[in-house]
C-alpha cells in the first residue's frame, strides 16, 4: 500500500471512530458500538502543536508556488492525527487569519500561544454561557481534572451552576456538561505544549 492510500484509510477510519464516538453521546442504537477502534495501531509518530508550527514556518518562507501544497500536507496531517483531529479548525483559522500578518517567522509561535489562548478564553466563556456555569469555579474545576486526571462528581458541576438542576434532569445536564469539559480540555490542552 502507498503512503497516500494508508493516509486516505487512516483518516477515514479516524472519520468512523469521531462519528461513533459522538453518536454514541447522542444515545443512538448502533453496531457500530461494538467495534474496538484500535487507535494505537495507527499512531506512527509524535505529532504535536509545535511539530506544526514548524511546518507551518516552513510554509511562510516557502514562495508562492508551494504555500498551498505545503498548506494541504499541513491539514491531510492534521486530519489524519487523533489528537490533533479536533484543533484542525482552529489551526487553519490561525493560518488564514493571523499568519500573513506575521512577518517574523521566529515570532510564530508566540503569536500562536497568543491566539490559542484567545480562542481558549473565547470557548469558556462561550460554555459557561450556554451552560448557565460560574466561570471561576468552572475554570477551577477544569484545573483539577486537568491535574488530576479524574472525571468530577455531579456534585462538583452542580456546585459551578447558576441553579441546581431538577433531580429528573440532573443526570443527563451533568453527564453533558462533563462530556463538554472533556471536549474543551481535549481541543485546548492534550497536544499543545511543546
């Protein structure tokens, strides 16, 4: 098999394992629930933020010709990283927006971090609004499970909203804000740090 092909399956094979994952918080009924995605098998090498940034500084000195090759290879790469798979967006954004108004290459990943941690604050705020969540606390919490590595109690979600949820609805809006918290810290924190 040629490198292209076993890319193309990889990402189509991440593409399955994203829509079972997510469709399975929706509850849905589906076989696809009894497949083991072994993702391990396809991880090949390290693949991280900072792994980028420098191909994306060799892309800003590339000339013209080759930027969007080098853009393409960029996002294929990202697309076909399990940990990297759900910060593609936010990448590319960075990449239309930000970086031709980047003349040093030198300051990219500073000026990344800048924007990473612009969007960051963008998104919990956006959660804790839709969430009705005390951002303070909030933030606090997700600092423990990010320490910590332990999904929080109900209790301790509870504690972070405007308030308390009704006892028939207390699982389902703990469960969801916990899977949110989960979402936030896979997008802004595994695989960023260098």
């Amino acid at each position: 098999m040629n490198r292209q092909s076993f890319e193309d399956y990889k990402s189509k094979y991440l593409d399955i394992y994203d829509k079972v994952k997510s469709d399975h918080q929706k509850q849905k009924d589906s076989i696809l629930e009894d497949v083991d995605f072994e993702l391990e098998l396809i991880h090949r090498d390290e693949v991280n933020v900072a792994y980028i940034l420098k191909l994306i500084a060799k892309m800003k000195m590339a000339g013209e010709k080759w930027k969007m090759q080098q853009k393409k290879a960029i996002l294929d790469l990202l697309a076909g990283e399990v940990e990297l798979r759900s910060k593609r967006e936010l990448i590319e954004k960075f990449i239309e927006e930000n970086l031709p108004h980047i003349d040093d290459i030198d300051a990219i990943p500073d000026e990344f971090e800048k924007f990473w941690n612009d969007q960051k604050v963008l998104a919990l705020g956006k959660l804790c609004e839709e969430e009705h969540l005390d951002q303070k606390q909030f933030r606090a919490l997700i600092d423990t499970y990010i320490y910590s590595e332990q999904e929080p109690l109900r209790d301790e979600v509870f504690n972070c909203l405007d308030n308390r949820p009704s006892v028939l609805k207390a699982r389902e809006i703990g469960k969801r804000i916990i899977t949110k918290m989960k979402e936030f810290v896979e997008m802004f924190v595994k695989g960023v740090a260098a």
